[in-house]
C-alpha cells in the first residue's frame, strides 16, 4: 500500500488546440440531469455529427432519470416504493437488471452499499436547507425499514416487491454510474473515436483526445483547486469520487455529508474521499459509496480483493491510501 500525503479533488481535464478541418475536434455538452452537472466531450471530425450524438446522449441520461428518479412520481422507481408491503410491481427489463446488480453489490459489500437506504430520505437531505435535525427515534424507525435482503426480485416476469410498508428504494449510489455506463455504450455504437463523460464526478472515458493522448485526470489541492498535484492518465476505464466536501450540513459545529452508513442511519465519519478506478462506472459509483463507509484500511482491504479495481482514500487526517497499482503522475 502507497501512502500519499496530499490531498484530492478530481476534475477531468482535456487539452484543446485549433485544429483544421477534417482533423479530430473535440465537442463538449452540459446539461443538469439527476441534480447534477453532467458533461460529454468527444473527439469527431464532423461537427454536424458530433452535436446530434451528444444530444442523443443527454436525452439518453435525461431518460433514465425518469424511469429510476424516486423523487419522480411517475418513475417506475417511485411506483415500487408506492406498493411497498402491498404488491409486486412489473418493471422494464433495464430497471430489473440495474435492482439485480444493486442486490449483488449489496451482498459482497455486506450491507454498505444498499438501495433499501432510500427511507431515510426523509430525514437526511442535502439539497437544500435542514429545517430539522433527525432525532434518535426518527433515524431509528427509517433504519430499521433499510435491509437489501427485503426486496423480491421474480425473474419470471421482472417484477420487483418490497416487503414491509414504508420501505424505499433510491439510486442515488448507483444511479449516475449507471447513465454514464449506458451514454458511452451509445457514443461508442456511433463510432465515436473518443470521449469522455462526466456524470456528476462519475466519469467514464474510452479511445485518446484530439491529440491522439489518453484522457487525464487531475488531482487538486481542495484548499486551492486551481493547483494541480499530480494526474492521472485514464485508458477506456472509469472514474468515481464520493466526498464530504460537495453536499453536506453543519449542525452545531459538526459536518455530516450525503453519505448515510445504512448500518447506523446516520452520515459516514472518518473518510474525506474515496475514488475507484475501474472498468465500469456504475460499479466504480456503487464500491465509492460502500468504501467510504469502511475504515480506509478496511477499504484498501476490501478493494484488493476485487479484480481490475483501484483506490484511492483520504481519511479525515488527509493522510491518503491507495492501491498497490494506481499510478499517479506527479507534476515536477
């Protein structure tokens, strides 16, 4: 295990030059999906092109929002919560498989990672003001409705069914992972040379730039996010950051972040940033999530016995751990 003492803030970063016409160019969209920013840049050489591709994209993230969004009343997320302890709910055969892996990842995560955690939703939001702190009793009854093991998948017919009344599931942990996964599939089915998307911080990348370069990654200082520390270069993998330095609350002096442990119900301490590299972006989101959750020690353990996977873990003493095989590029 390395030990780097800096501290991380990832932003993707490419270099642009002029280039003529005919050459590879790189395109760039940005639109909020999922209450966050999303970005595409591609390399094409057709301007035309490039602009309905990364359109189609968007609308591809904006799609999925509405079919897995539980804040949207009409998503069949939503109507599984609704049914919860009543009745199965058919869902499409996407949503099915996306709950199928959630469940799994559940399972080898022990319970960290978990799309039952939605009942808590109540109470911890970080969105906008707290007007009320949870108390004990409160987090305690929406705890005890979070246990993965509740919710009934029917391969037969692709229905889902939570058992107990008042269950919730969310895909707040999974979900951007998910669409940056299915808008590269696309752009790739286009024969698009490059590019990179960046799902709110989930990002995954493929092919080289127009410099005929991999994508690189920059590593900040988060006291001074115009300093760049170290990089690194990122060859058709992905690249999930979960942190407490973007959504959180202060109640009398202490920081609680958008990560809930579903253990406890309450915000994740000890971890400032975890980030996964990997080949899939869904997965990358859902191991960020559960990782940050775990000691970093338990976390690095827990990462190398994954196959293809990567990390890195800031603690709160912003000592930072990585995997044996991240390879940062340091600036001289």
């Amino acid at each position: 295990m390395q030990i780097i003492r800096l501290l991380i803030l990832l932003f993707w970063i490419s270099n642009r030059v002029f280039a003529l016409d005919g050459e590879l160019k790189e395109y760039t969209i940005h639109n909020n999906v999922m209450g966050s920013d999303f970005y595409v840049t591609i390399t094409h050489s057709d301007s035309d092109k490039a602009d309905k591709v990364l359109s189609n994209s968007m609308t591809i993230a904006k799609n999925i929002e509405k079919q897995i969004s539980s804040w949207i009343d009409s998503s069949e997320t939503s109507q599984i919560n609704l049914n919860a302890g009543i009745q199965p709910v058919k869902v499409s055969i996407e949503l099915f498989q996306l709950i199928k892996r959630s469940l799994y990842l559940s399972k080898i995560s022990n319970g960290l990672f978990d799309i039952t955690y939605a009942s808590l939703d109540n109470y911890w939001y970080f969105n906008k003001k707290m007007d009320h702190f949870p108390t004990a009793e409160e987090v305690k009854h929406a705890q005890e409705l979070i246990d993965y093991k509740k919710v009934i998948i029917n391969d037969n017919d692709t229905t889902v069914f939570l058992t107990d009344d008042g269950m919730r599931i969310g895909f707040g942990a999974i979900g951007k992972g998910y669409a940056a996964n299915k808008m590269k599939e696309y752009l790739v089915t286009q024969n698009v040379f490059g590019g990179i998307v960046n799902a709110g911080g989930d990002i995954s990348a493929w092919g080289k730039n127009q410099l005929n370069q991999y994508w690189t990654i920059a590593i900040a200082n988060p006291e001074n996010k115009n300093e760049t520390l170290a990089y690194l270069e990122i060859k058709n993998e992905s690249i999930v950051t979960s942190g407490n330095y973007e959504r959180f609350i202060m109640h009398e002096g202490e920081k609680y972040s958008h990560i809930i442990n579903p253990i406890t119900g309450y915000p994740a301490k000890g971890i400032q940033s975890v980030t996964v590299l990997c080949p899939d972006a869904e997965l990358g989101d859902a191991l960020a999530t559960a990782v940050f959750i775990m000691s970093a020690n338990e976390g690095i353990k827990f990462i190398d016995g994954l196959k293809n996977v990567e990390a890195i873990i800031v603690d709160d003493s912003n000592q930072i751990f990585t995997t044996e095989k991240i390879n940062l590029i340091h600036e001289e």
